[in-house]
C-alpha cells in the first residue's frame, strides 16, 4: 500500500514586494500608501458609500411611529415605545393563549415596534461617540496629571535623599 505524500508550498508573494526591498536602508524608498476611498465603491458585488448616513425609516419601508423633526425628545419617545412594546408583548400571550391563529398581526406590531427603536438608538450613536471619546480624553487628562504629580513627588523624594547622603558624608569627612 502506497501513502501518498502531498506537499504544497506557499505562493509566491505578490509583485509588489519589490517596492519595498530597499526598504531597511532608505525607509522613505517605500511608496506611499494609496489614498483613503471617498464616495461610492463597489465590494463584493455591492456598492458601499463611505458617508455616514442613517437612513430614515420610510427609505426602509417601516412606518415611523415617533413625531417627524429635528427635535425629538429621545428620552420620551423611547419609553414610550418600551411602555408600548411590553403591551404588545402581553397582548401577544393573551392571543397565543386565546386565539393562536391570529398572532401574526401581533408579531408584525411588536417587530414595528423594534425597529422603530432600533432607529431611535442608532440616531443617538454619533452622541454616544462623542461623550465616548469625551470620557477617554478626561480620563487620559487626569492620569498625566496623576503622573506628572507622582514624578513631581519622586524628585522630592530623590532631592532629599541626595542631601541627605550628601550631609552624611560631610559629617564623615570630618571626622
């Protein structure tokens, strides 16, 4: 009985690597790297947009069931749509236990109701990641702070030390 041994090697890099063979002696011999995509591009078969644009709600074909405008309390509607949702959530198991042909309807309601949330919470995310990076930022701010304190405190420390010894070995020169 013959074992048939199969090896395979890796492919060859690709034909660019040659721009970067002088790369350890002169770093700047490399190229530069392309420009970032702006605008529509295609991927996979489907074209994506690099802006950042939350699509409304009837562009998606769901019907909007908080108020329309700029000025929407968030909070407000949001527990709104919670309070609604639990109503809907009970109504569903009184009719599954009642009347359980007739729970679709009710599915579809509770499905609005989601994604009507859904777009309320990602309305708020640029929000989200601004106080995000807000929060990051203070807290980088205060540990450099804490830092520079401790080091402030370490040199003291250090200074003293030094006069410290400094005193002790004048006492022993005279002696």
């Amino acid at each position: 009985m013959a074992t048939a041994t199969t090896s395979s090697s890796y492919p060859p890099p690709p034909p660019y690597y040659r721009l970067y063979k002088d790369y350890l002696q002169d770093p700047s011999s490399a190229p530069d790297p392309p420009p970032p995509v702006d605008g529509a591009y295609p991927l996979f078969g489907a074209t994506y947009t690099t802006d950042v644009v939350l699509p409304s709600l009837e562009d998606q074909g769901v019907r909007q069931l908080y108020p329309k405008g700029p000025t929407i309390d968030f909070k407000k509607e949001l527990r709104a749509l919670n309070r609604e949702l639990q109503l809907h959530i009970l109504e569903l198991a009184d009719v599954l236990v009642e009347r359980p042909s007739q729970y679709a309807r009710r599915v579809e309601e509770i499905s609005l109701i989601f994604k009507n949330l859904h777009h309320l919470l990602n309305s708020l995310r640029p929000h989200q990641a601004r106080a995000t990076l807000i929060h990051i930022l203070e807290s980088q701010i205060q540990r450099r702070k804490e830092a520079v304190e401790d080091i402030k405190r370490r040199r003291e420390e250090a200074q003293k030390l030094l006069k410290e010894s400094l005193q002790t070995l004048d006492g022993n020169v005279d002696c």
